[in-house]
C-alpha cells in the first residue's frame, strides 16, 4: 500500500473530510478555553517519513488517538511546546499567558492538553461518522512530548508515508500558529475511498 499515489480526487476528498472535522473541533475546542477559536482550510499532502523526519528535529508535543472502531489506524496532532502551553493555561482557567504558560512542560501541561485534544479529536470522530456513514470512535489520547523524527521513527517503524494535513489555529490573541495531523498511509487511502464511494452513491440517487 506504502507504493500507492494518490490521486487529486483523493487528495481532496481528504481535505473536505478534514475541514468539516475541524471545524467541529474547534466549535469543541472554543468552549473549552473559553475563546474564540479559528481554524484554515487545511493543506493536505503525501509525505516521505525519511524526508520529513529530517524538517522536524525540535522538541513537539505529540497527541496520538486510535480509531477503535469504523476505520482501522490512528491520528497524530503535532504542537509547538509554547501553543501546548498556552492552551494547558486556557484549560486551568488562566489568560494563556499566567504562571502555567510560563512553568516547564510537564506532566501538568500534557494531562491537559490531552484532555482538550481528547474532546477536539472525538468531535472529529463524530463528524467523520456522519461523513462516511459509519460509527467512528476513538480511544483515550496519548500525548508525549519529545524530538519530532524520534517521535514518527519509534511510533511508525513499518509507515515509510503520511497523509499530512496542515493548518492555521488562532485562539483569540493567545495564539496565531501551524499546527500539523498526521495519518498513517493506508488510513488516509481508508478514508478518501469510503467518502468518495458515498459520494458516489449519493450522485446516482440523483
């Protein structure tokens, strides 16, 4: 499957899937922090891990979610360590810039971030159910935080491509930056198969 190339229907497919998902986790994701939340259309592309693990040598945080049921692999969030910061501070009640945001990474920042992104990536799931017409759910996130390629080479040892989805998140004035969701190869052609076969259908009944 590491061999197949995507096609530009495929591409996009993933690109709508993933724009209406994120938009659902950033409504989530407002509440949460009590903050107006903004999210880009996403940039979708095919990625080589050997070559991306060589742009990505500093220190993320890294949130990964299993779907344990209607697809089969999972979803990586990658975050820079002072936007995991700001949003464990909005989550503690502070304005993003308190004493949290301020203290090294931790286990209390990571608990929380996890949390926010457990809620934000469920509401994705949710969204995906309606969008490929199955039940889609995902397990508790795990979320560490360490050097990227380090990261993507002792997480996937047998990927050698992602699916990878690139876009804007602004938290009010708290924070303006890239945040990047990986997919393992094979569910990025999961998804884009099922969606598009629903897709497909849906023109035949017209």
């Amino acid at each position: 499957m590491s061999n197949y190339v995507f096609s530009e229907m495929e591409i996009d497919a993933i690109g709508e899937i993933s724009n209406i998902c994120l938009g659902g986790s950033a409504s989530t994701l407002s509440m949460l922090v009590r903050q107006t939340v903004e999210i880009t259309p996403p940039n979708v592309e095919i990625v080589e891990k050997s070559e991306y693990t060589k742009n990505v040598s500093s220190k993320k945080v890294f949130v990964k979610v299993d779907y344990v049921e209607g697809v089969q692999g999972c979803s990586i969030l990658m975050l820079e360590e002072h936007d995991a910061k700001a949003i464990a501070d909005l989550m503690m009640g502070s304005d993003g810039h308190g004493m949290f945001a301020q203290m090294e990474l931790g286990e209390m920042h990571l608990s929380a971030v996890s949390e926010a992104m457990n809620q934000m990536m469920g509401s994705a799931a949710t969204s995906m159910s309606v969008m490929l017409e199955r039940k889609t759910d995902i397990s508790t996130p795990d979320t560490k935080f360490m050097e990227g390629g380090q990261y993507i080479a002792c997480e996937f040892p047998d990927d050698d491509k992602f699916v990878k989805v690139k876009f804007h998140m602004k938290i009010g004035d708290i924070m303006d930056s890239p945040v990047i969701q990986l997919y393992p190869h094979d569910l990025g052609k999961a998804i884009s198969d099922l969606f598009l076969i629903k897709k497909a259908k849906e023109k035949e009944k017209k």
